[in-house]
C-alpha cells in the first residue's frame, strides 16, 4: 500500500544526499575537457542539472543488502551521463529551445554542437565504464541507451500523430524512459547484491512507466506559474500522449474532427489548447492515465516486496509514492 501523501524529493534523497553531491562532482570531473566549446557546454549543461533521480535509484539500489560499492558514485554519474546525453539529443531533433526553462544546447549554440555534445557525452559514459573492467555493467548501460535511440527512431517514424495507439505508447515510453530507470536500478544491483538484479529492474521499468505517465499527464493539469494555464507544451508540440489517446477512443465523429483540425494547424494557440484539454478531461483521459500510473507504481512495489525489509528498499518505496503525486 502506497502512503497517500507525495513525500518530497528532498526528503527520499536526504539519506545519501552527501553520495548525491559526490555525484556532481563526478559528473564534472568525467566531462573535463581542454577543448573550450566542450568544456562550455559541459559548464552549461551541470549548471542547470535536474534532479539526479537516476543516480539515486542507482545509489539505494546499490545499498540493498548491505554491500556498496566503492565506486557507487561514479556509476550514479554515468548514468545521468547517459540521461543528459538522451535529453541534448531529444532537444536537438525537436528543435526546442527551452529545457527546465533554460535555454538549450541547440538554442546557445547550434544544431550541430548539440548532436556532437551528446555523442561526446554517450562515448564519455561508455570510456569511463569501461575502467570497472565489467561488461556485464557496459552491457546493460549500453543496452538502455539502444533502447532510447530505437525509440525516439520509432516516434519519428509516426507520421500520423492521432493513429498513436495505447500499445505504440507503451512501446516508445519503454524505451524512452524506462529502460534507463530499470538499467540504473539492475547496475546498482550488479555492483553490489547481483542476486537483487531482477527485482530491481523490474522495480525501475514499472516507476519509469509511471514516471512518464504522470510526466505526460502533468502536461494537461498543471498550472504555469506565470500564465495560470495548464502548459499543454506537448498539445503546442503536437505530441499524442496517454490523456489523449483513451479521449480519442471515445469521441464522435465532431469532436475528433475538432482535434484533427487542431492537429493540422501548424501553429497551436492558447485558447485552442485549452479546449482540447476540456474534451480530453471531460472523456475520462487524465482519469485514465492516472489509474494506469498508479498500475505501475503498484507493480514497482511488488517488485520490491522480494526484497529484505531495509532502509535503502523503504526509500525506494517512497521514490514510487513520490513519482505517482508529483509536480514538475
């Protein structure tokens, strides 16, 4: 049973928050470079770091059984590594300009720099993974990264956004999304307790499900801080989320021609967005999409019921309660 209250991310960090900092550290001490333009967009990229959430996974995960290893820290780092990487690149391809509201790679610099910085940022991850002498480590990190680039292949190859089945979504947000979280929780397993391997990958495949499900879900019920509105910057983008998908599902013929009409027009404005989010809401989407977050969130806490009863697995058990509640 999940708790009813969203704990704070700070609070789930608080008991490795130091190993989190380390991480940092790591994170700049890897990305070092004597090349002025690398070191640039390295400074630019961990000024404006998120939340390190995969480093933690990978750090309690690395606790469970009571057998850390030493270099714990430096694979938390490889792993945002990977993470940072994925997201340069997915800013590239979409073209935005703006990333947790700083500017992006592709925005400061150019397209080029960012597609180069990314692949700088992949080979740097894999070189310094190489130095733990473990392929089984290489060999998960480098399946999690296929992964996301089959994916993001895959929502490029979607030509017809509204044809977006459940299953297609399902598919890309595993790639995207999941497969990094499950393999930061199976290497932290493999460093430390390799019999805890499964458990916890599939712990982290069923909170990255949720992870992106809520993510998407936030786009239409969250208020922006200074407009007042529900962002909707994955309606502005034209992108075909879990809300709407189960909408489109139970709309007649009017109301879906409204949407692709919405769909056709290149450029989306505020009022349109918002009634789009009306329909969707009013069609059961966002209700939908939460059951099925929280779906996934009680089969992460499955996984971890095969687990010892131990600090680091009540913290994961927070991360779940945390990802299902949270705001941006």
């Amino acid at each position: 049973m999940l708790r009813t209250k969203s704990p704070r991310l700070s609070e789930i960090q608080r008991p490795i928050h130091t190993l989190l900092e380390d991480v940092v550290g790591e994170l700049r001490r890897i990305v070092l470079s004597d090349f002025p333009v690398v070191q640039e967009v390295s400074s630019h990229l961990l000024w404006s770091r998120g939340k390190l959430f995969r480093p933690m996974l990978l750090l309690l995960s690395n606790r469970v059984g009571g057998s850390p290893h030493p270099r714990a820290v430096t694979l938390g780092a490889l792993v945002e590594l990977v993470h940072l990487a994925t997201l340069v690149h997915d800013d590239a391809v979409d073209h935005s300009v703006l990333r947790r509201g700083m500017p992006t790679v592709n925005a400061l610099w150019n397209h080029q720099t960012a597609i180069i910085m990314g692949d700088f940022l992949y080979s740097r991850s894999v070189s310094e993974l190489a130095s733990f002498g473990r392929v089984d480590l290489i060999a998960v990190l480098a399946g999690a990264a296929n992964e996301m680039s089959v994916g993001e292949l895959r929502q490029l190859a979607s030509h017809d956004a509204l044809a977006f089945t459940e299953r297609d979504y399902d598919r890309l947000i595993a790639s995207k999304t999941a497969s990094l979280m499950s393999a930061a929780c199976a290497m932290g397993a493999l460093a430390g307790q390799p019999a805890y391997r499964d458990p916890l990958a599939r712990y982290g495949h069923a909170l990255g499900m949720a992870f992106q499900i809520t993510d998407d879900l936030l786009d239409y019920t969250e208020v922006e801080d200074v407009t007042g509105k529900p962002s909707g910057q994955d309606l502005r983008e034209h992108k075909v989320t879990l809300p709407l998908i189960h909408a489109l599902g139970n709309m007649d013929v009017a109301t879906r021609r409204v949407v692709q009409d919405f769909f056709a027009r290149p450029v989306a404005d505020d009022d349109s967005i918002r009634d789009i989010i009306r329909v969707v809401e009013s069609l059961g989407g966002m209700e939908y999409a939460t059951a099925r977050a929280r779906r996934f969130g009680d089969e992460a806490a499955e996984a971890l019921d095969e687990l010892p009863s131990e600090p680091p697995v009540d913290t994961l058990r927070e991360a779940i309660a945390y990802v299902i509640d949270r705001r941006r």
